[in-house]
C-alpha cells in the first residue's frame, strides 16, 4: 500500500502525471523515516524538517501536518513494516511546464515503506570512504528532491568499492553523499555547523544531543580534508546509515584502523534512544 495524498492505495495503481512539477522541474521536497520495530523514529522532528523545506521553496503542504504525520504512521501498520523505512514527498503538483510557479496547481504528496534490515555490518566494523569535491548548490538546508550531484558522489563510491564519498568544498569537508560526517579528537567530537551549506540530519541533532549527555565537547566548527586525514575517530551518521565509523579515507588508515571509543559509546547511546522510542511510543 502507499499513501497518494490522503489516500491509500495499491502501489501498482499508482499514476504519476507526466506534468508533475517533480518529475519535470525535481520541484518538491521529501522525507526518509526509520521504522524499528513497528514504531517511527524521530518522527516529529522528520514532519517538522519536511514542514521547513517545504516552506523554504514556498510549497504549501496538500494538508495539515498533524494529518499527515497520521497518515504516515496509518501506512506503516497498513504495510505491517516492522524494520525499514517511510520515503515521503511533496511536488508542487500537475501544471504545464513553465519554470515559474503554477497559478493553479495543487501540492501532491506520495509516500511508501519500505522492508530493510539496520546495517549491522558496517556500523559493527566501519566503512571506507572516499573524498570528493562538493559541486551541489548552495542551498543544502532543503531537503529537495534535486539529488543528482549526491547521485554522482555516491556512484563513484561505488566505484572506488567504497560506502560513502565525504565532500568538500575546497580544503573544507562539508558532509557525506546522504550523510553528516564527525572528527575526533582527544575525545572531541568536530562537525561541520548548521548552514545553508549542508543538511540538519535528524540523526545528527540526535547524536549531538547524546554526545553532550555523555559528557563528550561537541565543536560545530568546519574542518580540513588534511585534518580529518589525520584525526583519531571519523563517523557519519545519517537515518540510513544510522551511526557508522569510517575507518579509511581514499587510501588513507584514520586512526587505529578500527571503530573508535567514542563512536562506540554514542553508538550505544542510540540504541538505548531506539530502545526507549520503541517501548515509549
């Protein structure tokens, strides 16, 4: 089943018009959900981050978000997902194309789940990254639906047999291809500050609110290629990837080579947050 507006329905009779401001313009907005155990995580924070990029592109939402947020969580029980995720967006809606706004046009919503196991492996073990130069736009605030630089980024990851592509501007690392990216050092914890530059992740205000409770310095302060090449700890988080220890960078070892001690510690703090989440809700 999938959600089309206020509706549910069967994927397969599902129709998206050719003159969606979407699928013509990527004029929209969206949002990924994780679902453990039945139950949505940081759901709240998700509808209120869609709520902003919406109204960062002067979208108006097809109705109000209490509805939505209902319709969300109605979809999963209807789709009976235990583990995965909701994929939800908003386009502009149907109109002739034309660059400017449409008059007339209505905001389309459509959301699905998706099955999906956590990503034991690499959180227990790490991944390798690679570095690219970041050519998106600069408003990376929006969640948009205009993804293809993070497309390439990730492809040539895939390239290269590597899991993320950690990207800069110039010598300043920005963030991942679908991900925030940490350094550590002497127990401090480095990520590039909330900008139009990158995207808030939700699995960032999380970590960050878990690294402060555990005692860890959190330093939202930009940082260099060469000082993430040569720091103790790297981790990305993102609502996929949840958080996950990067232990090499191109060819290059960070650290011991092995998921560090502070990455560990938060990671434990996420799961007793998914924990209290799924029994609480």
């Amino acid at each position: 089943m999938i959600l089309f507006n206020r509706g549910f329905m069967e994927k397969d009779d599902a129709i998206v018009d050719i003159e969606d401001r979407g699928y013509q313009f990527g004029d929209g907005v969206y949002e990924f959900i994780r679902v453990y155990d039945g139950v949505c995580f940081e759901m709240e924070r998700h509808v209120q981050r869609l709520k902003l990029s919406a109204l960062k592109i002067e979208l108006a939402l097809p109705y109000p978000l209490e509805d939505i947020t209902r319709n969300l969580k109605q979809l999963v029980e209807k789709n009976g997902l235990l583990n995965g995720y909701i994929y939800a967006q908003i386009t502009r809606g149907v109109a002739p194309r034309a660059h400017h706004f449409p008059g007339s046009a209505s905001s389309v919503l459509v959301a699905y789940v998706q099955h999906a196991e956590r990503p034991v492996e690499k959180t227990t073990h790490g991944i390798h990254a690679i570095l690219t130069e970041d050519i998106r736009w600069k408003r990376c605030d929006i969640k948009s639906l205009n993804l293809l630089p993070n497309v390439l980024a990730k492809q040539l990851a895939k390239k290269h047999g590597c899991d993320e592509a950690i990207m800069h501007r110039g010598a300043t690392v920005s963030e991942g291809s679908s991900s925030n990216v940490y350094m550590v050092e002497k127990n401090v914890i480095y990520t590039h500050p909330i900008n139009n530059l990158i995207l808030n992740g939700i699995t960032r205000i999380g970590v960050l609110e878990m690294a402060r409770e555990n005692g860890f310095r959190v330093v939202e302060e930009a940082f260099t290629v060469n000082e993430l090449l040569e720091t103790e700890e790297v981790f990305i988080t993102s609502t996929a990837m949840e958080i996950c220890p990067v232990v090499q960078v191109d060819q290059t070892q960070i650290g011991s080579g092995q998921p560090g001690r502070v990455t560990r510690t938060l990671q434990q703090a996420f799961e007793h947050r998914i924990a209290l989440n799924s029994g609480g809700n």
